[in-house]
C-alpha cells in the first residue's frame, strides 16, 4: 500500500478495510469471532463481540492461525479461516462455502475461483481422479503449475482437530522462508484426510486487497452493491457510477439522488426526497419531500424537515431547519435552530465561535416564519423570536422579539471623487 497505515485499516467506502471481512464472517453467528493481529494494531482492531489474538511477528499465514489456538483451547467445531484483506466476501457465499464443508464431512475445505485477470495466487493441484493434492504459491509454482486457472482465495473452513494437528507439522521450506496455512491442505490431503474445494460463482468476491489500485477497484465493486440494493428497494439513482453511499445509510422508498452525490455514516433519506447533484451528507436526516443542493455540503447533526430546503452552495452543521423551511443559497447555519416556514436570505451565517478562550460555541435560534435578509451574520448565542423581518446587510448580535423588524446596517456614506483624488483620473480624461 506504500502507507504508514497498515493495510487492514485502510478506508473502504465508510469502514475499514477488515471491518468488511469482520461483518461478512459476523452474519454467520460464529462464536467466538477471532481476529489475529499484530501487537501494533491490537488496540484499533479491539471491539464488541470480537476476541483479539496477538500474532508477535509475521511468521506467515500458517503462524497467524496458530496464533489464534489459545482463543479457540476446547472448541471442536469447524473453523472458518478468513484473510483480512478480502472485503468483497459476502454472507451467502461463506454460508455456502461452511455447508458444502459439513455436507462432504472434510477436514479442510478451501474457497476456490477463477480470476477474470492474472493474479498471483495459489493454484489448486488436483490429483488423476481430480481430489486437491496441493496449494502451490506462485512463488514456489512450475511453469506448469502456474497455468492453471483455479486459484486459492485463502478462505478456508477446517475441522478444528484436523488443523491444529496440521499446523503443528508446517516448516517454512518455501522461497519466503514463512509457514503457509496452504502447506496444511497438503498435509491433510497427503495423510488421507478428505480436501474439498467449493468454486465462488463470484470471481471478484475472493479477491484481496494488496495496493491502492486494488482498493479502489474494490470500492466500485462494494459501491455498485449498495446503489444496486437501494435501487431495488424503491430509490432513484440517476447516475450509480457518480454516486457513493455508504453502507449504513438509509434511503427510503420514492428518493431521488442525483449525480454526484456522496452518503455517508448513518444520513437517513426519508420518502420522497430529492438529493443532489453534488451533495455531500454526513451523519445527516433529510426528511420527508426535502430539497437537498446542487453543490450542498450538510455535516453531523444536520436535521431537515418536512419540505424543507437546502440549496446552492449551503453548508449546515449541527443543526435543525424546520418544516417547510428554506436556506436557497450562499449561507453557513451551524449549530443552530430554525423554526417552520422561515426563508434564509442569501449569504445568511451564524457567527458560533465563543469569544473567549475555553468557552463553549453558542446557539442560534430562529423561529418560525422569519424573513431574514441578504448577508445577514447571526451573532450567537442569540434568538430571533417568531414572525421577524431581519434588515439586509446587518450583524445582529441581540435578540430580537416576534413580530419585530431588527438589523440596519450604517446608512451609505459617498465619499465622491475620492478614488481620482488619490490616483488621478485615467490618462484619456
């Protein structure tokens, strides 16, 4: 990855890269959930429902799961083996791949495919009656042996008896000098134990991640998941390829997002609003038949109602804007609260920051059907009452009453000829 950031925790479309192999292998209920890491990253990989396993060194595959034995001392069941590189893995897939394990009664059974490009996997060796014999390394393969198509995706379920009595056997005779988890598929298969193979219908769900090119593939191919999902479930998405949604966002039946729009964290999209194009939400609630850009930024906390509007060039953070409440263009309203049916004039901010040193940021209340005006600065913590007009161009800084008219900057002062005074009159004068 050519990152200071190891590669298992590398972004990916709203979560960490292993985050997606962790949450395939978590819907399959399996008890305990193991994550072998090193001692660096012990702590980040650390949470709920999860059982860390140290591994001191990189030793090789076979190592890592050797790590693992002292969370798994008693358990006699089967043994799903995931690499933590391979987000594109899916639960149905690994549901399939642990029933074909019980169902032919193996001791090991490994996740196979064919790659629709070259990659440097392990080819599975078959035997004359086509049993797997052995999982041979690219760096250790034959010209013929790397001919072969069907390669290793380092996704495995083991009998748990049959793998640490396997592990116990690994030497690291390969050009790696490490211990490979693969050596143990050869092992089994050479003392008599029955190999199984499952093949992904899927060549892309195996694959793992090892460069930046690779992440971003991966990305369209977990983005193209989710835009497909929510438009089956009622969602409009005009362009899917400019689209970006992550995850955990909920889109309600009868939205529309536009090109280039970007989801993220927990945004929820209630029926019938309309979204972008070029929007970015984060941590947002856009709600029912709301107006959301073009070229609108809303940040954590940001809550629009019913009908409400938030246009052209807008950026709201923490705050609320009311049912039928429109912010058109040119404004920042940040932590702040807006009542119904009130109109933002252009270029409205709320000026938040506290004016001392270690005080906390205060709020900008304004109520319902207000009319404020062009570039007018809210200086907070500060509240509009109900039904004010707000003059154009003012910096109001004290609370105004329902049913005021408040602001008026400076009238205008002509200081006329004063440019020439200074500078001259162009030549041609």
């Amino acid at each position: 990855m050519r990152s200071e950031t190891p590669k298992h925790l590398h972004p990916l479309l709203g979560k960490r890269l292993v985050d997606w192999v962790i949450d395939a292998a978590r819907a399959l209920g399996p008890e305990p959930l193991v994550v072998v890491t090193s001692p660096e990253t012990q702590d980040a990989i650390a949470g709920d429902g999860i059982t860390v396993a140290v591994q001191p060194e990189a030793r090789g595959t076979g190592d890592a799961v050797a790590a693992a034995r002292g969370a798994l001392d008693g358990f006699d069941g089967d043994v799903l083996v995931l690499s933590g590189d391979a987000p594109l893995l899916t639960p149905p897939l690994l549901e399939r791949l642990v029933a074909a394990h019980r169902e032919r009664r193996a001791a090991a059974t490994v996740l196979t495919f064919e790659p629709v490009r070259p990659l440097p996997y392990g080819r599975i060796v078959r035997d004359a009656e086509g049993n797997v014999s052995a999982i041979i390394e690219e760096g250790d393969a034959t010209e013929q042996e790397r001919a072969i198509r069907e390669v290793n995706s380092s996704t495995y379920v083991f009998d748990a008896l049959e793998l640490w009595g396997a592990l116990d056997g690994l030497k690291p005779d390969n050009v790696q000098g490490e211990l490979y988890l693969t050596d143990t598929v050869r092992a089994l298969a050479e003392a008599g134990k029955p190999v199984a193979t499952y093949k992904s219908d899927d060549p892309e769900a195996p694959v793992g991640i090892n460069t930046r090119v690779e992440l971003a593939a991966a990305a369209a191919v977990l983005r193209d998941r989710i835009n497909e999902r929510h438009m089956l479930a009622g969602t409009t998405i005009v362009d899917p390829l400019s689209t970006w949604i992550d995850p955990q966002v909920e889109l309600e039946p009868d939205t529309v997002v536009h090109p280039f729009t970007v989801l993220r964290g927990a945004t929820r999209v209630l029926v019938g609003a309309e979204v972008g194009p070029h929007v970015v939400a984060i941590d947002a609630e856009i709600g029912e038949r709301a107006l959301v850009g073009p070229f609108c930024y809303l940040r954590p906390g940001t809550v629009l109602e019913a009908g409400a509007k938030a246009g052209t060039f807008v950026e709201l953070k923490n705050s609320r804007i009311g049912e039928g409440t429109k912010v058109p263009h040119l404004s920042y309203i940040g932590d702040a609260e807006i009542g119904a049916d009130t109109n933002v004039g252009a270029g409205g901010i709320t000026v938040n920051y506290p004016h001392e040193p270690g005080q906390p940021k205060g709020r900008t209340k304004i109520g319902g059907n207000v009319r404020t005006g062009v570039h007018n600065a809210f200086v907070a913590p500060i509240e509009i009452g109900d039904d004010a007009w707000i003059a154009v161009g003012s910096v109001v800084t004290d609370d105004v009453p329902p049913g005021s008219l408040a602001g008026f900057a400076p009238r205008q002062e002509t200081k006329e000829g004063y440019v020439y005074d200074k500078h001259g009159r162009p030549a041609d004068d």
